[in-house]
C-alpha cells in the first residue's frame, strides 16, 4: 500500500431507518418482539471498491442520494461500514462539516483559536498565521461580533480558512465549498490548483463537471449506492452529464404530454411545434411554432417562452412584450400563429422548453412548464453552455 493513499475494499453500509418515534419503555419492547417491523434497511452503499494513488485529485460524482457523500463520510472516519474495509495511508483532513467545533457565542477571533487548538496547532502558531487567516476569510470587520450574528456563508468562510492551515496527507472536500460570492469560490479554487500543483492527494465529491475536468485525474461514477463507471475525469463528467438526458422524462424529443401546466385558461396553448427536434452543427436556427387559442376575447396579449438545458439551467427567456411584438386582439373561437428563431449555439445535450400567455393585466392565462424539447448533437463541444464557433485568425 506504499504507493496507495487510500484503499476501498469492498464497502457496503446499510442504514436502519425507524417506522417511528421509540419514546417509551413500551414502544422498544414491542418493536424488539417484532423484528425488522418497526424499521426499514437503506442500502446506502454496496460493494464499493477503489484505490487512489499518492498525489492524485480523485473525484466522486453522482447523483443526490446516489451513495457519494456516505462513501467520503466513510472515508474520513464519520460513519463505519456495515461490510468491507477502508485503509488511509497518512493523515487525512475531512473538509465535510465545516465548522464543526465552533461556539455561536464566542467570537470570530475566539472561534479560530478555539478550532486552532482542535486542529493541534499552539496559540503562538495561531497568533503567526492568524491575519491570513482573516485575511483569505475576508471577515476583518466581524472578528469580534459573536460567531451566532455571522451568516452561514461567513461562517463557512471563516471554518474553510482554518481548515486549510491544517496539514495534511490526503484531504477529503465536498461541495460544501461553494459559498460566499465569486470572488471567494475563486480563492478556492486557487487552493485546489495548489493542492494539484503540490501533488496533495484530495478526494474531490461535487456536482460541478467543469471542477472535475479542471482538477481531477480520475474520477468514479455512483449511482444507486454502487459504482458504475471509473476513469479519466472528462469521460466521467460526460457519463454524469449523460444521467440526466437519458432519464429525464420529461426531455424526450417533442414531448408535449409532459411537463406542469397551469393558468386561468382564456386563452390556451393549442400546439407546439419544432421545425426540426435535433439539430446538429449543420442546423443554423432553432424554430419553434406556437398557436394559441381563445376561449373568451383578449386583447394586449403577451406570449414568451425558457429555454433550459438538462440541469434546468435557463439559458435564454424572451417574450413578445420585451421585444415589442404586437400580438393582434384574439376573439372567442379563433387561433393566433407566433413564431420564433433563435440562432443555434446550443452545445451537445438536450433542452426543454417552457411556454407561457400573459393577459393584459399581467394575468397568466397559460402556462406550461417543459412543454416541448429538442436534442442537439454537437460531440465536439459537449460540457460548453454553448457553441459560439469563433472565427479565428492566425498572423
């Protein structure tokens, strides 16, 4: 194991969820003379085996309650598993509960000295790095208000600064990171650069695929408590990418059975339709057709639509308001044709579309979430938002 950092063998845990509350002397007694009645087994884990080697940014991905978090739990020590066994060459810091350890009556300044001494550092090793600490934390103003008075996001900042004086030979972070405002997640994510260029082993769980194309060397997939795909970091983030497109249904091309719908119903969405419902590079526009239908008379409408991809980012909204469309007065009975274009600079992947109807009064007469969706096939530039296929000049 010299060259191992950290060796999963065969890993399952299994946790006892109860049917309900034991608060008596009675209720054990009953529960106990009825085995596996008063609780269900969650298989959180199930043989999961792997090995990380010396220096290497491992990164776990999977969906929420896919296993991760419990595996790096086990990992750290937090949880034991039911099954299998886990051996940690060298000291390992958990970045999973940051702040653990911390008084919200004490202090910021009180707080770090107090965590100091939990990480094993002497308070004349915390009185040298105690600005920078502050410093990276950006809390030089709010060391001396108790620590109840900070926000969760300068809390987490203030326990993420301490955690990173600690020394360590393999660290364990979680998504727990991504807090405070961009100017802080770039710190650290300067810290994992680092880390890297320290050739620091650090078991990295996120749902980030663009941190886990930058940092990571190799990462495994899980889902349903097992591991399903190990590799190359990119290939990982695309089968992770690939989850969501492949089981989502409400992303199957040209859905319209799908999706939430709502509103008061004056006038409705009578059909949806794609020009085409998978575009590749070749494909310049997007054109999407929508006919709505009065059921009373309206006047001053508004028709928009949300574009979204497979996270449910929005990636783009426009109505006819904002873009100073006149949608002519819909009498009882009769239909009205809008139509839209939109240059294709969509990446690989599949989107989903939402429609709406505004009256006048800014009423909604119709609305109608993942309405219709479309497939873009574009390999070349899977894991970009978009495609902007720059023109470029060499001289």
């Amino acid at each position: 194991m010299d060259e191992l950092a950290v060796k999963v063998d065969n890993v399952s845990k299994v946790f006892k969820l109860p049917h309900e509350k034991q608060s008596s002397i009675k209720s054990v007694l009953v529960n106990f003379l009825r085995p596996n009645k008063g609780y269900e087994l969650q298989q959180a884990l199930k043989d999961v085996s792997l090995e990380i080697k010396k220096g290497e940014f491992f990164g776990i991905v999977g969906r929420n309650g896919s296993g991760k978090s419990t595996l790096l739990k086990i990992i750290a020590g937090i949880y034991q598993p039911t099954e299998g066994t886990v051996g940690v060459n060298g000291k390992l810091v958990p970045f999973i509960e940051l702040g653990v350890g911390f008084n919200p009556e004490l202090t910021g300044r009180e707080n770090v000295y107090l965590n100091g001494a939990l990480l094993g550092f002497s308070d004349k090793e915390i009185n040298k790095m105690y600005r920078d600490i502050v410093k990276f934390a950006e809390l030089e103003r709010f060391m001396d208000q108790k620590l109840k008075n900070y926000s969760s996001g300068m809390q987490v900042r203030l326990a993420f600064s301490m955690a990173v004086r600690a020394e360590a030979d393999v660290l364990l972070i979680d998504e727990v990171l991504a807090v405070g405002d961009a100017d802080f997640q770039r710190k650290c994510f300067q810290y994992f650069k680092e880390l890297k260029r320290d050739k620091k082993t650090v078991i990295f769980v996120t749902h980030d695929m663009d941190a886990v194309r930058e940092f990571c060397d190799r990462a495994i997939l899980i889902e349903d408590s097992q591991v399903i795909h190990e590799g190359a970091a990119g290939k990982i983030a695309s089968r992770y990418s690939d989850l969501f497109t492949e089981t989502a249904p409400s992303l199957k091309a040209s859905n319209q059975k799908g999706g939430m719908r709502g509103g008061q119903g004056s006038v409705r969405v009578k059909k949806l339709s794609l020009e085409k419902s998978v575009l590749t590079a070749k494909d310049l526009t997007l054109k999407l057709k929508v006919i709505l239908e009065a059921f009373r008379e309206n006047e001053n409408l508004m028709t928009g639509l949300r574009i979204k991809n497979s996270f449910g980012q929005f990636l783009h909204e426009s109505n006819t308001w904002n873009e100073q469309k006149k949608v002519p007065d819909l009498p009882i009975g009769q239909t009205r044709e809008v139509t839209w274009e939109f240059p294709n600079i969509y990446s690989d992947g599949q989107y989903v579309i939402d429609v709406y109807v505004y009256g006048e009064n800014n009423e909604v007469l119709d609305i109608w979430d993942n309405a219709i969706s479309f497939t873009v096939k574009r390999p070349r530039n899977r894991g970009q938002l978009v495609s902007l296929n720059p023109k470029i000049t060499v001289k």
